[in-house]
DNA sequence: CAGTGAGCGAGCTTCCGCTTGACTT
C-alpha cells in the first residue's frame, strides 16, 4: 500500500502526475465536485445563516467510497485539486468527507504538471484557505438562490418547465437585444466612389492605382454632379506618407478563443470543440482545455523556443509571457498549448489533427517575432473639387509569426488595402482611367455565433471556461435560443462609371440577410427576457456578476462575512419574487394584429400552450376562435397579419387516395401529409405544403410503407408487439413501445421467440 | 412524434461549476 494518496480533479492528470512521484504516491481523482447542494427545500436552511445542505452526488458515490479506503489505508492525503475558489471548495469537501481536520490538510498546488513544479508543491503544504472555500460557498448558495426562485415564477407566469439563472439569463438577454438591433436596424444607402488612375513605372510599365473618395454621397443627383465634375477635372498626388507599421502575434488559446477560432476556421461548434479537446488532452497530446489562463511555464517557452530556432532561425524569435485581460480570470492552469512542442502534428481523426495544429501553430507564433509592413497612404486632389481621394497600400516587409499562424475575424466583410503601392511623388499628375460610383448599404451589427457570445460572455466576466459550452447547450435546449441558417435576399445595387468622359450607369445583385449558424432568440426566449427584465433588472444587468464577484473577493480576503453578504441580496430579492408572483399577470407576449380584411375578426398572435400561435376570433357562446401555430423563423414581434392570414390556409385537402381523405398540414415536426390517420413528412427543400398535390403525395405514402417494411427484420404471429426492427444503431427489439438491445455477435434474423424474451427479461434484469 | 389552444387539477420542472463516460431507437 502507498504511504502517500494524493487527490487531483482529472484522471488524465493523475495519471501524468504519478509517473513524477514515483512508488510511494498513488494518485487519484476525484472527478470535479464530490457534493452539491441537495434539491430539497433549496439544499439550505435560509433562517440559519444560509447553512448549506450537502449531499455526496449520486454518480460520485462511487469514487468518494474508493477514496475513503484509499485515505484510511494512507499514512498521509494530499490534497491536489486546483488552484482556484473551486479547487478549494473540492479539497475541503474531500477533507470533511474522508474525515481529515481542515487546519491537518495537507493542500497543495500547482499550476504546471511539471516534475519541478510538483516535487516543490510537495515540499510547501498549507491548510486549506477557509476564506476561499467560503467565497466559493457564497457563490454556489447565490446561483441556487437565484435559479430556484426565479425559475417557478416563469413556471407560473410564463410556461413550466423554463429555467433562469445568473448565467443563462444574460447570455439569452445579449441574443435579445441583438435581434432588436438588427431588425429595427435602419438600413440607408450611400454611394461610395472609387478612382483607378494609370501610373506609368520608370520601366514603362503601366501599374493601377486605386484611390477611394473620402466622402460617400446620399443621392445619386450628387454623384452624378460629382462625376460630372471629373470629367474636366485633373488629379495631382497632394502627399505621399508612408510609415512602418508593427503587428504582434495573440497570446496562446484560452478556452474561449479556441472556442472562437475553432469556430471561425473550421466552424466546430463550441462543444464540438470542447470534445475534440477532450480527447487530445486524455491522449496526453495538450495541457488542460479548460482554463481562462494565458500563461505557459518556462518549461514550454523553452521547448517553443528551440522548435522556432530549429525550424525558422533566430530572426523569427521574440520569446514572452502574457498577461490575461479578462474579467474574473482564475488561472488555475497553464494557457491550452501542446504537450510535445516538438509535434508539430499528431496522428489521428481529421479534427483532431486540425485542432491539434491550430494549438501548435498558436502556440509557436506566440513566442516568434512581430511582422513589419509598410503602409502607404497617397492623398490625391481633385482639381475642381474639395473632395480627396485617398489610396492606401500595405507592403509586408518581414512576415514574423504570420509565417505559421493569422487570426481569423468575426467580420465576414473586412476588406483590407493591402494593394502594393507604385512609386509616386508629390505634385505628380495622374491620368484618370475611370471612376466608379456603387451603391453600398449600411449593415447593421452582427448576429452572435456561438463562439462569438462565449466571447461576450467572457468579456463581462460571466460564466467559466468550464461552462460557456454548456451555456450554450442549455438556451438551446430550454429553446429560449435556435441556432440557424438563413437564406437571405437579393438586392439591387445601382452604380454609374465614368469612363472616356462619358458616365454610364450600371446595376450590380448583392446578397443580404444571409446567416450561417447564427443565433437567433425564440418567441419564448423573448417573453422570457422581456419578463425577467421587467420585474429583476439587476439578476440581468450585464454587470450583476462583475458586482458580485467584487464581494466573493472580499469574502476570500477574510473582510466579508460570506452569509451576510447573501443576507443582503437574499432580502430585497425574494421580497421581489414574492410580490411578482402576486402582482404580476400572465406572460404570453400577445401582440394584436388588428383585424381580419374579410371577417373583421380581430387577429392575434401569442404563446399559447404548445408554442407561438396565431388566432382569428375570440371564444364566446356562438363563435370559435381558429387557431395556428407560427412558422418556423415567424416571430411574434415582427408577424404582419397578412402573413397570419396565410398560415390558416393549412392543413388543406388534396384529394382521396385509397378511398380515403389526403391532408397537408405543418406540424410540430414540420409539413406532413396525413392519411388514414398516419402520418408522413414531407421532403425538405423538395415539397411545399401550399402547392404539393394529390400524385405526389401517393408517392410519399408508398415510399414510406416500403421503407417501414424494409425495417422490419422479423415479426411473430403469436406476439404481435413483439418486432425486430433495423433502427438508426442498427438491430433492436421493439416490445409493448420499449427498446430492448440485441448483442453485437448475435446474428439478429435467426433470432426465435424465446431469444427475444430471454433478452428482454435479462435488460430488465439489469435494471 | 405531427391533430390541440381549458383553468376538476397530481406531481414534476429549475441554478452554476468542477469532472468524465454512458449510450441512445
């Protein structure tokens, strides 16, 4: 037995850590938190000081059993957990539950799994910090407090099973008030000029020139005015200014900017990410994927620095340590970089060798020089005019780090000058090849991706590298939130060109509104905000959490007292619960149409029980109300009544088919035909609901009966609920509407009766 | 799976932050 058991958070480290500390150190892991606060009644008792109930959670009973015999049989524990407000909480959590006094603790820390950096965390142990701990308390008793008293009151007031907390809250608030941005965006058009000149080398050559006018005009009487002028006018370089210009490589990934590059670069979802990251950690391939820390130990910089010598020389190398700007930072490990700098590539899935080489190439860049450019700026007056135009050129002169690595932006339409500049002097006459004049729309700011709310996010200071992905999961699970394409529209351009002394005008098609996998708020995620917003402002403010986080600082520096400190928001705000629930009406973001063209019944549009609907009429004694749900991407802040109109037009007959009545509707699921009481989606992208008819449904009908049959393997007179089908992971049984398993060895078509029930019988077993 | 759109109303839902596998119909 081991005289020492030393306790980390991740498997994967302990394992890395064990080979360093040799035969008399087992170490294990205690898989993140081991308790949490119970479900019942809050998990704490509000009128004793905010006392936390703790229960060992329930998939860690297990290894929190293991661990105590493990200690028991131990001479001494040492306690490994990270380096932050959790990693105490976690060692004070194993202290009180394998039963060591917190002042006899023996804490450790490190924040590099370096041989050098664990032998000397050995040689300093420390008590746990019960300030920390404490912090950590008050943080966790907060996000309860908040999530399970906020969360009934949308149950009551909105619809049940909605969620709201510190967190998710606001990130479904930024998405809101973007999409109020965007569609209340006033879009204006500005012709915007562009001169190319001729300029003749001292070789004879002829090189272009493009010079862009610094001003933009409203109306096309203007530009055409100023093209006019153009005609007589003469063009003379005013100034030529160049200057060098220096640009700095980004400090190594954080969780979030892997989280956004990996999005831009290769458009991984953040958890996608997150997963791919997983596996190059447990792979021993990178450090640890969750940290919000750009630091990298002398150790790495050192083997950074022999691989930018070995592969690119001396000039590349400008080694440095970075500082984390942002809010909140905990910095418990090291900046996400490779494990062997000396791989500059691993063998593996694609994505995991994509992910791997943009870590690497980060990294590498990280420690390697700036590049050098010139940039030229060329002022050229219009003789006739006040107006100047303006060229701008950029010359890379030393590329640096942005030989390996370029970061990638979220604006999709950047346009840089990087045109090479020929030489000009002042007071020399240009000729004139053309001028151009194109309409240009002002657009209005972007939608968020996902990786680029996890930067926003991270910028207040709300949420942790270990959450932002399952932030984003959950608006999209609670549906507050859908992440989407959308096909966007054609728009017309107009645009006039002067060109030997004559103006022509010209029109040019321009895409508008196209989104890929943006974010977009639902009806029920802007009820939810609008509600929250009204009655707790402050849960919601984007600074709630920089404010708080002020206070659990204090509570860790020993000058707050940590349940004083929740008694003082606790009090106002369940005071503000209780009167909203009593005071405040139902939310359902009705908003009225006005009424029918034809019937003058009044049209609305809400949430209703299943969803966001629209409704013609209202329920009294002689009428009924009808009633159908939004379409997909319809909101209700931005339905017109005509398009409200149009929804009722489904479900419509088509006709009969096997003597019986054919329908088209949309359903929860999308459009269907529905026949015989069955139901059968249509082809998406192929078959519009509004125009399919009577032939083409046949069609769907037959292909999806031959399909059913194809997936059944086998079927038996005496157990008619007894069917083996082929499903999407292949083979299974189908008994009474459960699923029941068949072993990969077992040849599924020579499957009997008795093999079937067996199996169900031993699954039920299991169980 | 998809149709519906009220108030007889059981019992349930929910937070954030640490960690990984389990295992889908």
């Amino acid at each position: 037995m081991a005289e020492n058991l030393v306790i980390v958070e991740s498997p994967a480290k302990a394992k890395t850590i064990e080979k360093f500390l040799g035969k008399d150190y087992l170490v294990k892991s205690s898989y993140g938190h081991i308790r949490d606060l119970a479900k019942k009644e809050f998990g704490i008792n509000i009128k004793k000081n905010y006392e936390p109930h703790y229960i060992i959670s329930p998939d860690k009973k297990k290894i929190v059993a293991e661990l105590k015999k493990l200690a028991q049989e131990s001479a001494q524990v040492w306690l490994a957990s990270d380096e932050d407000r959790e990693g105490e909480a976690i060692s004070w959590h194993l202290a009180e539950v394998l039963g060591i006094p917190p002042e006899k603790a023996k804490r450790i820390v490190f924040h590099e799994i370096t041989k050098e950096a664990i032998l000397k965390a050995i040689q300093n142990p420390r008590p746990i910090d019960q300030n920390l701990v404490n912090a950590q308390q008050a943080r966790r008793v907060l996000d309860r407090l908040v999530g399970f008293e906020l969360s009934p009151v949308l149950w009551k007031k909105v619809k049940p099973s909605l969620s709201a907390g510190r967190v998710q809250s606001v990130a479904v608030r930024l998405l809101v008030e973007r999409e109020r941005e965007v569609l209340n965006f006033n879009t204006v058009p500005v012709y915007r000029v562009v001169a190319v000149f001729e300029v003749a080398g001292s070789d004879g050559k002829i090189t272009e020139l493009k010079a862009e006018l610094d001003k933009k005009f409203n109306t096309r009487e203007e530009t055409m005015a100023f093209l006019e002028s153009c005609k007589v006018a003469e063009f003379v370089v005013e100034g030529v200014e160049t200057k060098p210009v220096k640009k700095s490589p980004s400090p190594p990934f954080t969780t979030s900017t892997l989280q956004q590059e990996a999005s831009r670069k290769y458009g991984f979802s953040v958890s996608q990410t997150m997963t791919i990251a997983q596996k190059l950690y447990e792979g021993g391939k990178i450090t640890y994927m969750r940290t919000d820390s750009v630091n990298l130990s002398d150790l790495a910089i050192g083997t950074t620095k022999k691989a930018i010598l070995k592969e690119f020389g001396e000039k590349y190398l400008k080694t440095r340590q970075y500082k984390t700007k942002s809010r909140g930072a905990q910095e418990a490990h090291e900046a996400i970089r490779p494990t062997y700098m000396e791989h500059s590539e691993i063998a593996g899935p694609a994505n995991e060798k994509k992910l791997y080489e943009l870590i690497w190439k980060r990294t590498i860049a990280s420690q390697m020089s700036e590049a050098l450019l010139e940039k030229t700026t060329v002022n050229i007056r219009i003789s006739n005019r006040k107006e100047t135009l303006v060229a701008t050129g950029e010359v890379l002169l030393f590329d640096g780090f942005m030989r390996v690595y370029r970061e990638s932006t979220d604006d999709e339409n950047g346009e840089n000058g990087s045109e090479l500049i020929p030489p000009l002097k002042q007071g020399q006459a240009l000729n004139m090849e053309s001028i151009e004049a194109m309409q240009r729309f002002s657009h209005a700011p972007a939608r968020y991706t996902e990786a680029s709310l996890v930067k926003k996010l991270e910028e207040l200071g709300i949420g942790r590298p270990s959450t932002f992905a399952p932030t984003i999961s959950t608006i999209q699970t609670r549906e507050y939130v859908v992440k989407e394409d959308r096909q966007g529209t054609i728009r017309t351009l107009d645009g006039l060109k002067l060109k030997d002394g004559k103006i022509t005008g010209f029109i040019k098609n321009e895409k508008t509104g196209f989104e890929k996998s943006k974010l977009f708020p639902t009806d029920i995620g802007i009820v939810v905000n609008d509600f929250l917003t009204e009655h707790f402002g402050n849960i919601v403010d984007f600074n709630f959490t920089a404010s708080v986080e002020e206070e659990f600082d204090e509570i860790a520096d020993g000058k707050m007292v940590w349940y004083e400190m929740i008694h003082r928001f606790y009090k106002p705000f369940h005071e503000q619960v209780d009167l909203t629930q009593k005071t405040s009406s139902r939310s359902s973001g009705e908003r009225s149409l006005g009424n029918h063209p034809e019937t003058g019944e009044p049209v609305v549009v809400k949430i209703g029980r299943y969803g966001p609907m629209a409704q013609i009429g209202i329920a009294n004694e002689d009428t009924k109300p009808r009633f159908a749900r939004l379409a997909k991407g319809q909101l209700i802040e931005t339905i017109t009544i005509e398009e409200a109109i149009k929804l009722f037009a489904l479900p419509r007959s088509i006709g009969d088919f096997e003597d019986a009545a054919v329908t088209v509707g949309i359903g929860r699921f999308g459009p269907y035909i529905r026949h015989k009481s069955a139901f059968y989606s249509l082809k998406k992208g192929v078959d519009d609901p509004m125009t399919v008819d009577l032939d083409r449904a046949m069609v769907i009908i037959i292909e999806k009966r031959t399909a059913d049959l194809m997936r059944v393997i086998k079927e038996f007179d005496e157990e008619p609920e007894l069917k083996v089908l082929n499903g999407r992971f292949g083979p299974y049984i189908s008994f009474k509407k459960k699923n029941f398993k068949i072993p990969k060895t077992t040849d599924p078509a020579t499957l009997s009766l008795e093999d079937c029930k067996a199996l169900i019988a031993k699954s039920s077993n299991d169980k």
